[in-house]
C-alpha cells in the first residue's frame, strides 16, 4: 500500500481526475460575442435580434441575446447603463421588430456571506450553550447532594 502512494503514478492519477473535474466545471458551453452599446442598438434597430434576455444588475442591463444567423447555442451578450434614454431607445427598437422571445429579469439581491454565516451558524451555537449550561446544572446538583 505505501508503494502506492509512493508511486508518480498515483500522484499523476489524481492531478488528472482533479483536472478533470476542474474543465468540467468551468466549461462554457455557450460562445458568447461581447457588444458594445452603440453595436446591440444597432443591430436592435435593424432587426436582426431574434431573442433577448435582459437582466438588471445593480445599475447595469445585462442583455443577452441571439441574432438572426446566429445558431441555436450561440448567444451575444451586451451591457447597457440603467438610464431613462437607453430604456426608451430600447423600447422604440423592440416595437418595431418582431422578436420571439424577451425574458427581463429584476434585479436579484445576493444575501452577504456573513449574513449566511451567521444565519447558519447560530442555531448551532444557541443548542451548543444550552447542552453545556444543562450539563453544568447538572454537575452542580450532583455535587450539592455528594456534598450534604
């Protein structure tokens, strides 16, 4: 057994499974095209956006979207400012075209991770002070009846 561990191979054996597992996870399977502003209105206002996805995050839309030669798993994404213009130059864009699909997301409020911390923790530690105080009581009525 410590030939094993000993051996490269071994070691050669888990950094490929931990490789591995690694590209799976961080594969993208969507190819993405980054736009600029003034690209994904223009090409909104031409009418070659087939599909949007428009996702509010903080003061940004972040908009996902497919044009019209695209393929069915490529998508282009786009970032535009949460302002009263741009939300009117979109509007006047979409009326215009006939697009299949929009799906708008509101703004998702992500918990701090203290928050959850703590949230997860506490009950832990409330039940964790209850069983040493009873412990304790207990210890103490012991010994005033050794006592007397």
């Amino acid at each position: 057994m410590k030939r094993i561990f000993r051996s490269k191979v071994f070691y050669l054996l888990i950094f490929l499974v931990t490789f591995g597992i690694v590209l799976v996870f961080n594969n993208d399977k969507e190819p993405t095209e980054k736009l600029t502003e003034d690209e994904f209105f223009t090409t909104l206002e031409d009418g070659k956006v087939t599909f949007l996805k428009v996702e509010l995050q903080k003061s940004v839309y972040e908009i996902r979207g497919r044009l019209a030669g695209y393929e069915k798993d490529q998508y282009f994404i786009a970032s535009v400012p949460d302002s009263e213009i741009w939300q009117d130059r979109m509007d006047h864009a979409i009326r215009g075209h006939d697009i299949e699909k929009i799906e708008f997301t509101p703004e998702t409020k992500e918990t701090s991770g203290w928050v959850t911390l703590f949230t997860t923790t506490i009950p832990f530690v409330i039940i964790f002070i209850l069983f040493f105080v009873s412990f304790i009581f207990l210890f103490v009525i012991k010994r005033m009846k050794h006592s007397k």
